[in-house]
C-alpha cells in the first residue's frame, strides 16, 4: 500500500506523524513543567528573591553583567539621597553644616534616572551629606516617607562603588532597585549552572570603578516585557513569573494565570510601620495583608497552592527595637501572640501527618 501513495501524500503522512509526535511530546512536557506566580506588594523583595535564584540556581552573574549594574548602583545612590534631602524639608530638618545646603541643591539638580557616571564633585557631595547629623536623623526617621531599603547600604559602601574598577557584587546586584512593571517570566535551568550604597562613595567615584555583586544586587532599575531562563531540576521545569507590585500593575495580570502550580507570596516584614508609594494614608503591610487575602479567594487560584514567604526578616530585627509593632496594629500585645501561632502551626504539622497515615 505504501509503495501506491505518491511522493505528495508521502510527504504530507510524514508531517502528520511528525505533528503527532510533537504533540505526544508537548503533553509529556506538560505534565513535568510547574508554574509558579510570584506575587506581593510593591517593594516586597520579588525581584531580589529572582536575582537570587539566578545566583544560587542559575547562571549567575559574569562580569560583563556586572557591569551593566554600573549605572544602576549609581542611580540607585542619586535618588536615596534625593529622597532625604526632600524629605529634610518636609521633616524641617536642618543641615548641621550650612555648606551642605549647597551640597543638597548639587544633588538635587540631577535627573537620577540619567546617570550614567559617577564624578568626583557630586561624590564628594553625597558623602559630606551623608557625614551630616541632620540627614542622619532624617534617615533615622525613614518610616515617615519613602526610602529604599538599600539606601544605607549603599552610601556605607560609597568608597568601593565610586572607584575607578568598581565591579558590583552579588550583593551588590541583589539590592539594587529594580521596580518591575508588566509580567516578567523566568524559567531557570538547575542542572546547567551551579546598610547602603551611600557609604560607599569614595569607592565609588573612582574613574575604574565597577560594581561588585552587593552593588548589584542592590542597585534598582525597571523592567519589562516577559524574561526566560532554562530551569530544569530533576527534569522538572520550574517557570517563575513576576509580576508588578504596584496596584497600578495588579490589574494587568491577576487574570492570566488560572493554571498555575504555585503561588509564592512574598510579604516584607520590615514595612510594618511604612506608607504605600502610591497612597500615603495607607499602611504597606495592610495592604499586603489584603491582596493575600483577595489573590487566596480568586477563583483562578483555587487550584493552586500557596506559599508565603515571610521577607526582609533582618530590616524587622533591627526596625523592631525602635519603632514598637503595637503602635501599628495594636492587636498585638504579648509573647502570647508568638505562642498561639507556633502551636497553630504545630497543630497543622500534627493533622498532616496523622492524614498521611490515615490515623485520622
């Protein structure tokens, strides 16, 4: 029968098979492909917990990515610093040196988001401000206006990130400010890969700098459009996909993900006694409390399990000795609170295994 069916009806019999087999084969890599949507409010470290995957589960960072962190860091530097001299006037701070007012109106004049370079004069500036008692109060009153959490890190490594070889580190890289817009996906690939800027200023100001792994890791920059990285572990695919924090970003893509595996909730704990960016009446780690409670009850999620992961732990231990949880939600009185939830936990923990062995 064969040898009766012309070249024509050959050729197309063979694309059928081909079209079969690659849907076989597309099912079959259905089943081993895990969606996971990582979600949270703006600033609550998703994009952190990305670069951190890269890191660890990824390819990492060469040096000729580090060196696209240059600038970032830079910006980064420009605008916490911009943030406190604003808020020097709103606060009605003043100067403990006069001739930092100078200083203030140096850097204030530049569009941070331009900022390709790092001169002497505005390094010398930045670290005279930082040095200041005025803009350390201002910083120590942060809560009431907005600052990255990377500020202080950055202007303590000033030196490092101002010289003329500066080379960002992973650490660098990671608290480096990277607001995120539209939906960002990254697959990643498990078997083929293995305080503030501010300080810094004097590093960085010198002509070879270039930003070391902690510049990067902390240096801020938007992004968008969709992102893939292979990541096969075990040949299973795990596809994560970020997404924008912002309410502005919410209502662009809490509808396209009704089949994913997992969700991963990142909440910062630091941002207990914070304002929203995009409402100042408003209290950040209220509104992370509501979205988890509106993405848990989308019937697009029903199916999916969900993770919340608990973030910025060490910004909360050393936020919690000054500014007290109770003035923020004055539900929370006692260490009884601590129990209560730890036997809750104990209590699922206890369920779950007695399930699995079918005592229950």
């Amino acid at each position: 029968m064969e040898c009766c069916l012309s070249e024509e009806a050959k050729e197309q019999k063979r694309i059928n098979q081909e079209i079969e087999r690659q849907l076989r084969r597309d099912k079959r890599d259905a089943r081993r492909e895990l969606k996971l949507l990582l979600l949270g409010t703006g600033e609550s470290g998703k994009s952190t917990f990305i670069k951190q995957m890269r890191i660890i589960h990824g390819s990492g960072y060469s040096d000729e990515d580090k060196r696209g962190f240059i600038k970032l860091v830079y910006q980064n530097i420009f605008m916490a610093m911009q943030s406190m001299i604003r808020a020097m006037d709103l606060l009605k701070i003043l100067y403990s040196d006069p001739a930092n007012i100078e200083h203030a109106e140096l850097i204030r004049s530049v569009d941070f988001e331009t900022v390709t370079t790092f001169e002497p004069p505005y390094v010398q500036a930045i670290k005279d401000l930082w040095a200041d008692a005025g803009i350390q109060e201002c910083y120590d009153r942060r809560r009431e206006y907005q600052l990255t959490d990377s500020a202080k890190y950055y202007l303590m490594e000033i030196d490092r990130v101002a010289a003329t070889n500066y080379l960002p580190t992973e650490q660098d890289i990671l608290r480096v400010r990277v607001p995120t817009t539209g939906i960002i996906e990254y697959p990643f690939d498990l078997e083929e890969i293995r305080f503030s800027y501010l300080s810094d200023l004097a590093r960085i100001e010198q002509e070879d700098f270039l930003p070391t792994e902690q510049d990067i890791l902390r240096a801020r920059a938007p992004t968008t459009g969709i992102l893939e990285y292979p990541f096969d572990l075990d040949s299973i695919i795990f596809r994560m996909v970020d997404v924008g924090g912002q309410r502005s970003e919410r209502r662009k893509w809490i509808h396209c993900f009704e089949n994913v595996t997992s969700i991963i909730f990142l909440v910062a704990l630091s941002e207990y006694d914070q304002i929203l960016f995009e409402s100042e009446n408003e209290n950040r780690m209220e509104e992370s409390k509501a979205l988890f409670k509106t993405i848990i009850t989308y019937p697009w999620f029903q199916h999916s399990s969900v993770i919340l992961f608990l973030n910025k732990k060490d910004l909360l231990e050393e936020k919690i000795m000054y500014s007290h949880l109770v003035d923020y939600f004055p539900e929370y009185d006692d260490t009884e609170n601590i129990r209560f939830v730890f036997a809750a936990v104990k209590d699922t923990i206890l369920q779950s295994n007695l399930k699995e062995y079918n005592l229950v």
